[in-house]
C-alpha cells in the first residue's frame, strides 16, 4: 500500500479509553491514526468509530514498553502506509501506574511503574522522531502539494506528580519527572531541528467512565478530555515561530 | 448608548504596535476592543484598522499604572458601551522596562520598572476583574441569547525574566517575578468563580519593527506577534474544565 | 574612631524581636554587628543584650525603605567604624506586610507591601554590597593579619509565598518574588566577584513572643529562630568554591 | 559484636574517592560509619585511613542497585553493629551514569543510568529508613544516655540536571529528575516521623582527581568535596524544627 503521495500520520500511544480517545478522535479529522495499546479490546470500538465517521484509523496493539515490540510495530506502520510515511504528530499517553502505597510496604513494584514508564516514553520517542524529522525536512514544494505543514509534534501526557512528589507517591512521581526530564531533553535537541516537543501538565481528575461518580455535584471539577485533545492539537498548529514547551491543564475549581 | 443587549468585550492594556497590535487584532475577530496605550500615537493607526476591516475598537489613551486615570478609563468604556458592558477578555501586555545595568550604576530609576509594572498590572486587574466576574455569572439563558461563551479571561504576558533573574537585570526581573505573583494568586482567588487567568512566559525576541534587523539570517527566529495572539486567543477558548495557567512561547532556535 | 585595624562587621536589617534578634546574636559571636529596624524600641534591649554579653552592637534606627535614610545610616557606619570598613554579612530580613486580603476590598495599601520590600531590598543591597566588595578583595595578607575570612554573604529571608502566589496574597507574593528576583540577580553579577548572594525560603510559622499560643500542642512545629540563624551562618562560612544561593527551612511536620 | 550500648552510625552508599571519601571522613567524626561501593579497591584505602585517624569505618562492597545484595548488606551491619543497630545519617551518593550522546545514537544502556540509579535509590532508603526512624523515636532517656541526638538524615546528591533536561542528556536527567522525586515524596512521608531527607542539587564540577586538570587557571572554580561535605553534615546538625529539604552548591564563578 506504499505510496508516493503518503500524507503524514499521527500515533498515539495510550489510545485506551478516555484521554487517549479523545485525542485520536481530534487528529483523525486531519490525519490518519495510528493507535496503539497493549489490548486489542480497548482499541477495536475507537478504531471503528474513526472510520465510520470518515477518518482513518489503524489500531495495533503494542506493548510500548518493549523495544522489540516497538520495533516491529513501526514495521507494520512503514508497511500500511508507505516507505516514505512521515509523522506529524507522536503522543505519548501511555498511564503511568498509579498508586499510593506507604514507602516501607512497597515491593518490587514500586519501580514497575518507573520502569515502563522510562523505557515506554523513550521507545516510543526513538521509534517515531526519525520520521518527524523527515517530516520536519520537507521542503516547501513538497508541503504545497500536500495540507498546508504544521511542524511535527511530540506530545508526553504529564501530571501533578511530574512537578511534586507527594507521600506514598514516589512510584508514580519518579515516573512523571523522568518523563518531564526527556521531554525537556528532547525539546532542547530537536526543537533546532524543527521538531516540536512539548510536554502537558494534566492538574486533575480525568472526565471517563471510570471518574464518573467522582464530583458529580460539582459540574466542571473533572477534566473534559476533549479539551485535552483540543489543547494537544493546538500545540501542534503553533509554527516553529512559537513553540510552547509546557503548559498545564486543570479545572477552575482545583487547588494547586 | 448604552444597550441591554451589549456584548461583552474585549480589553487590552499595552495596544502598542507588535504583540498588543496583533493581540488588538485576534480578538477583534470576535469582540469590540478597547485598547489602552500611553499614547494616541500608536493606538490611532490600529484602531482605524480595525475599524475598516469590520472590527469595533475604542483607543484610550490611558496611563494603566495610574489608578486615577485607570478609574476614568473605565468610566468612559461604560459610558460607551452600556452601563450592563462585561469583559470576555483582558490582556496586561505592557511592556516592563528593560535595562541590564550594572546594579551599583543604577540610580532610582532601578525600581521604576517595577513600580510601574505592579501599579499599572494591580490597577487594571482591579479595574477590569468586577466586569469579568459578571461575565462568568451571566446565566446560560442570557449566553443563548447571545454569542457562545467562553469563560472570561485575564491574560498576563511574562518573559523569560519572569522564571529566573540575571546579572545586571535585576529591576527587570523583579518587575516579572511580581507580575507572575499577582497572576498565580488571581487565578487561586479567582478561578473558583469561573475567571481563567493566565501567565504566558514569552520566550524569546519577538518579531516587530524594532527587531527586524536582528537574526536576519535565521528564518522564524523571532517569535511571530501572531502566534502570541493565537495563543492568547486559544487560552480563551478554554472551558472552564480545562484552563491553563501557564505556558511558554519560545522560538525552535531559541536555548534556555 | 577609624582604625587601619578595623575588622569587617555585620549588618542586620529588619533586626527586630523573633528572627532578626537571633541573627544579630548569632553574627555577634563573630563580627561587631550594626542592626537596624524603625524604632529604637525593639533595638535597645538587642543591642544592650548584645554588649553585655561580650560582642558589640550598634544600633541605629532606620527606615531601610527610603534610600536617603539608609545613606545617612551608612554614613554613620562608616563613622563609627573607620572609613575603611568592610562588611563581612548583610542580612535583609524586612518583613513584609502579610495580609490575605481579596484582592477587590483591597486599595491602595495592596502596593505598599510590594513597594517598601522593594525599595528596602535593593537600597540595602546598593548600600552594602561596595563595601562587601571590598572585604571580597581583601589580599591574603590583609587577611592573615585579621581573622579567617569567609567570603562576604548578603542574605534575603523569603518565604512561602516567594515561590507560590495564593488566594488573597497578591501582594504580600509579589514582594516575596521580587525579593527572589533579586537575590537571583545579584549572585549573577556579583557570585563571580567572590560575593556570596544567598535566599532562604522560611517556610512555617516562626516560633516568636507573636506566635506562642500557635499549635501549642505540637512541639517543633515552628521555626525555631536560632535555627534560623544558624544557618544563615552556615551559609556564611561556605567559601566560594560551594556556596548555596538558596535553600528552605521548614518545620518537620509541614506540609508542602 | 552487638551491644545493647550501639552508637547510631552513618551509611554512605557511593563512598568511592571524591565527594563520597569526603563525605565518608566527615561523618566518621562523629559516627561510626559503613561505606559502600561496587568494589572493595576504592574501599580500602578509604577505611584503613578513617580507621588510622581515630575513627571506625566499615567498608563493604555492594552493588546498590541489587536489593538482594543491599538487603545482605544490611544483615552484615546489624551482624556488626548489633541487632539495637540505629542508622543516624544515610547518603545516596551514588554516581548516575553521565553520558551526553546524541538521543538517536543510544542504544539500550540509554535507560541503564535511569534503571540503576532508581532501583538503587529506592533500595538503599528501603533498606536504610526502618534504621532511621528507629534512631528517630529513641526516647530523650536514651538519647541522654547517649551523645546529644540530631534528627536522622537521609541525603540524595542531586546535579543541574536534576532541574533541567539538556540535549543528548535524557539519560542523565531521567535519572536525576527520579531521584529528585524519590527524595521529595519520602520527605513528605517520613518527615512528620521525624526523618529529615534532604536533596543537594551540585551544580558544577567537583575537585576531583579526575577534574584536576580542569579549570587549572580559575582558582576555586571547582566544588571543594569538603564542603559538600560539610553542607551535607550542616543539613544533618538541623533540627526537626528547622529541616531544609533542598539547597544547591555552586562554585563562585558558575553561571546557571
């Protein structure tokens, strides 16, 4: 299915319900999707329901924690869309696992969370940016025939805990400040390459079906992960003029 | 001419030519504008331009450090648009005096920065703040009548100055440490009441008149006063789920 | 009273009951110190105290927020202490005016926190600092002949609020921050010059005469001042190969 | 050899020569003190010239970032010290991998610096911490019985990029981000126990024989290990009523 006049694709990440939905949802109405999570389960409704609507998905599950798996994943990417695919935006949304347990009755688990977590955000990072700097190089002529270019974008979904560690948090705080470090890592290596790393402080409880009792009197207290989705996409509209490299994400009535 | 079916508008303080014009500009898309600036000079050429292209804009010439005068601002927007006149958005775009000066040279002149900045910033935000709290209580019967709403919002623009201090920029960088203060606090204190305030760290030499001979040799190096305007504009759109309160805007090239 | 012989002294503003007293004593085991405050009132017992006790006080009320105040002050110093008089420690510990006010019952009092913190800060640090760059200079011989020298140390009390706004603490955080902006920009420009530029974030309720019957029940949960003061002297004995620009104190129990 | 009479100790993990013998000899003024690294060859001369200067040290090589090998080497303390054994002050000074290669260019060991120095980190405070808060609720009888108590202390040695991803740095601010957020969050644990954790941000290059060819012409533009030393015994001297839980150490002449 190689082909000459490939347009550019977005993947993401963490494409479970939610968040990860949301965000598929926005950039399937520009680009074609690539969608992975570690079960086929959560991705068949969101795939469907992309291309039902007149977007393209493609749902591959993957363990993005594992390299290996990474690798062939983007295999079958190259495969389905062409040699010379090239990536407009990349979204690392994959959860870190949270929990707050007392330090001192925490096993080995305690660093599961940081584990996958660091070798899930810098796979997948060196997995795709290969193909955002091609997509960042494209010259002018190429952009013409094809949609009008927003620079590529590599977005990593961060949170309270990536600014703060908190008690019984170290776990998943470990997890969201290395996080922060790569995406500022890779900001400051590839943004002179035209590649836009930015990294989302989400300050709150997520609107999904899981939070849906939580809040219920307080209307608006719970993040609309559509917004999220609108804010991710409107980093990626920002011209290499103007980069945002981080911004936060949280209702009018949190404390913070 | 005061109206019961008065729309809401738009304030901003510091209209000069640059980021104030192109911000004047964006929000003109939507609202009237009122844009304040010391001088009729450079607000005159901006508001006729707006005007001819199908905007609404008022220049008042204000001196915003001024309480005095800022109070006889507000009297004249009432006056001009209806006693029942809200404000959708506010924009503190005044620009702090730079100076790096070795800081045994500086004379008096080393806290005018500062004073100005915190008078004019303190000023408009309490000038504008009660208008904008009676936006957010408009009732949903009164938004259907009029255009969609989007929370109101009071936006501050910071600089890289506003994050860290530096040798010889000391009045500076007091000036934006304080303005970052007075934007935190507004938005803890105001946020719950459905006000977005928000604090943009502007990264960068932005693109204007007075900058164009620098770094003319590297294409989008300097900030584009659109893209500030963008962004500002994109802060607005939030919904009161999601605001954020922070964010940089820094050019692809730029180190930090 | 000018010696060639004169040691290098210590100055303490805002050398008032609770931490600036216990600064001032802590400095005296040391150097003759020169405290200062608005009234004599709270200096006599201190200085009186002081000299009883072995070391040697000047007190001298001063109103550090006016510039020409703190000329004469300086001036009387010098007198005093011999026109070659160097300062081996200045402290700036001026309070500054809390009030958790909202932010529209506030007039114009909101800017006097902001505006007496400033003015006191940078004229106290544009008074001391040539006269620490002078100790900074002195010649290895000069100080064979005195005492071991540590480098010259200019220290700002912070707060809380010096990194954080909050709700109804505009003012009082705009002070705190333009403090910081200021320490951070002196330790730029002067660090280099060997002139050791410190900020310390108190973070907790300081266990004073003021704050006896707070959280009686909980031992250690205020500062205790001597602590305080012990490590601004820590801070002072650090030579310029390590020298800590800022650091926090705060009370075990705290939350953050 | 365990006595109902045993002293606290000290542990430093990471006591190679450099800071880590610094700190070692420092804490062995007051403690005896157990010191750890992957191999006996920079132990030994360490310890024997602890031992010879009237001080007790115990080196027992340990792969840190092994939690079986680190819980054996526990036991061997508690065989040593007693089964009374109490652990008044622990220091993570355990090298994270430095490497500054292009992000693209790293294989897999790009996340070996992060694994280690998190499984490391997390172990020795697993390991460490029941020590401590042993040491830390010793009743005032016991305490007078024995030499005045400080607080038990628990020190991670941070670097700049424990602030601040960099280009090519992933790997390094991945690992020290972590440990940053490790140190917070037990801090924010066990601090109301009355541990005291503490994080020091080195923020230059250290005086080393590795470095010594650096800098030759700037005198003290390297971090005396002394007096990392030092600030690190400082942090432990405080008491629960005044901890600080973050300070950084920079040589005169370092821009940040």
């Amino acid at each position: 299915m190689a082909s000459s006049l490939s347009r550019p694709i977005a993947i993401i990440a963490g494409a479970g319900p939610g968040t990860g939905a949301a965000i598929a949802r926005r950039f399937a109405q520009t680009y074609p999707v690539v969608l992975l999570a570690r079960s086929s389960t959560s991705l068949d409704p969101l795939v469907q329901g992309i291309n039902q609507n007149g977007g393209t998905a493609l749902g591959l599950p993957t363990d993005v924690t594992n390299p290996d798996n990474m690798d062939s994943t983007m295999t079958q990417i190259r495969n389905h869309f062409g040699t010379d695919m090239t990536v407009a935006a990349a979204i690392f949304n994959v959860a870190s696992k949270f929990s707050r347990t007392p330090f001192l009755d925490s096993g080995s688990e305690f660093l599961d969370s940081l584990e996958a977590t660091a070798r899930g955000s810098s796979a997948f990072a060196k997995a795709v940016i290969p193909f955002m700097l091609a997509e960042a190089e494209k010259s002018p002529a190429d952009q013409q025939q094809q949609q009008p270019q927003h620079p590529p974008t590599l977005i990593f979904t961060g949170a309270t805990a990536s600014l703060k560690g908190g008690s019984g948090l170290g776990s998943f705080a470990m997890s969201k400040f290395a996080v922060r470090a790569l995406a500022q890592s890779l900001a400051r290596e590839f943004g002179p390459q035209g590649l836009h790393v930015a990294h989302a402080i989400i300050d709150g409880i997520i609107d999904t079906e899981q939070t849906k009792d939580f809040n219920r009197d307080r209307p608006d207290s719970k993040i609309d992960p559509k917004w999220i989705a609108k804010s991710y996409w409107f980093l990626h509209t920002q011209p290499r003029t103007a980069f945002t490299q981080e911004l936060d994400i949280r209702p009018y009535g949190e404390t913070w």
